[in-house]
C-alpha cells in the first residue's frame, strides 16, 4: 500500500483555526466608542484603498454625495456613540409638539435646509454638500430615533459639513419636537401656534 505524504494544508488550516479566536478579542477591543461619537475607523475616510477601488473615490463622485454616504456608512458601520444610542423620543406626538416643533425648525433650521425641508433655504446654494432634503429622509428607513438625534446634536463637523451641531443650543427635548414636525410632514402649523 502507499504511505500518504503529512498534509501540510491541513496542518496549516488547523493552526489558522486556533489562532483565531485568540486574535478575534484583542481585534475587537480594539477602540471603545466615545461618548459622544462612533468609534473613530482609524483609515483615511477619503483615499482607503477600497473607496478608490469601489469607485467612491474623489474624481469618481462629487464630494458633496460622497460626505452624504460618508455620514450614512458612519452610522451603519461605526453607530452613534455611547451618547445617543438607543435614545428614543421623550415628548408625546401631540399637535401642541408639532406646532413647537415648526417653531423651533422654523429658527434653527428652515435658512438652510428651507421651511418644508426641500434643501432650498436662503442660505442653502451656498453651502456644499448641499442642505439634506429631509421631507424625503424623515420618511426613509434610516430616519431612526437615534440617528436623528445624534446628526442633529453633533452636527457636521467631523464630516466637514455646514450642518451646526445644536447639543449646546437646542434642548435634547427641543429636538424631540423638531423630528416631530418633521415626521408629521412638515405642516403650516408654526405660525398659527400659540407661543408656550
Ligand atoms: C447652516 C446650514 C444648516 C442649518 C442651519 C441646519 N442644517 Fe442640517 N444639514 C446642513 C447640511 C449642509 C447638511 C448635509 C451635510 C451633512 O449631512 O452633514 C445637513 C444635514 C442634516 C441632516 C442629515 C440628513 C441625512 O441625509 O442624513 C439632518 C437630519 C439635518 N441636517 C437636520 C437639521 C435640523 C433639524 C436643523 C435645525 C435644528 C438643521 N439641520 C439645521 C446644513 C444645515
């Protein structure tokens, strides 16, 4: 009978196996969250090798929807940070919020993002990226609780957006009142309001 010969392959897959449960760990504790933002990826948002390889790369999209995709990944890959995850809203869905709601959009907001949120407020053809158009994303999946609050209290910075960061302006209820408004359609309610 013939004597096999060792199989090295197997050897090799077994050693790779149980390497990598001890590497998995250290990988994964790798970077703790902070309290206000994602985990910070430690690669080069703009020229990683894949963006350039997918196409993402500069020359190959305007950098305005490339800062809008780069805001949308954060989430989806890195989330919204110790601060603001699993926050959801803390003010009734009542006509009175909405109505605050319009007010408090209608000051903070409607310059640049425009009063029923078609990105086309006064300030708005100025900036690049462009306003968001948020009558549409409040209705898309990703207009989640903790999304919209961690955008709106953090703002732009770290994309290198004009978005403000409204943490230190607006209260976290303020903006509760806001999403509300926003949710509910953007609707003519301001005006007519009482002022509380
Ligand atoms: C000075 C102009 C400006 C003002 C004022 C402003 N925004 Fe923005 N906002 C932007 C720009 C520019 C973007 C797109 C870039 C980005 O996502 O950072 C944006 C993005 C957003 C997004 C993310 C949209 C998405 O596609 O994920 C939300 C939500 C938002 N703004 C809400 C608000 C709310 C609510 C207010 C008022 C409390 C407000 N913004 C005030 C300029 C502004």
């Amino acid at each position: 009978m013939k004597k096999r010969p060792i199989n090295a392959r197997r050897g090799l897959l077994a050693a790779i196996a149980l390497l990598v449960p001890c590497l998995l760990p250290a990988a994964l504790s790798a970077e703790e969250p902070g309290a206000n933002q994602p985990a910070k990826p430690t690669v080069d948002y703009w020229q990683p090798d894949w963006m350039v390889r997918e196409l993402w790369g500069p020359g190959h999209m305007p950098r305005g929807m490339m800062v809008r995709l780069l805001r949308h990944t954060t989430f989806m890959q890195y989330g919204v940070g110790a601060r603001y995850e699993g926050k959801t809203s803390t003010v009734p869905k009542t006509a009175e919020t909405i109505a605050a709601g319009g007010r408090i959009f209608a000051e903070n907001c409607a310059s640049c993002h425009g009063p029923k949120g078609q990105g086309n407020g006064e300030a708005a053809f100025a900036l690049s990226p462009s306003p968001a158009l948020l009558a549409y994303m409040i209705q898309r999946p990703i207009s989640v609780d903790e999304y919209l609050l961690w955008t709106i209290s953090e703002g732009g910075k770290q994309f290198d957006t004009k978005m403000p960061a409204f943490k230190d302006k607006l209260s976290e209820d303020d903006i509760w009142r806001v999403v509300a408004f926003m949710r509910a359609g953007f609707p003519d309610t301001a005006e007519a309001a009482p002022k509380p």
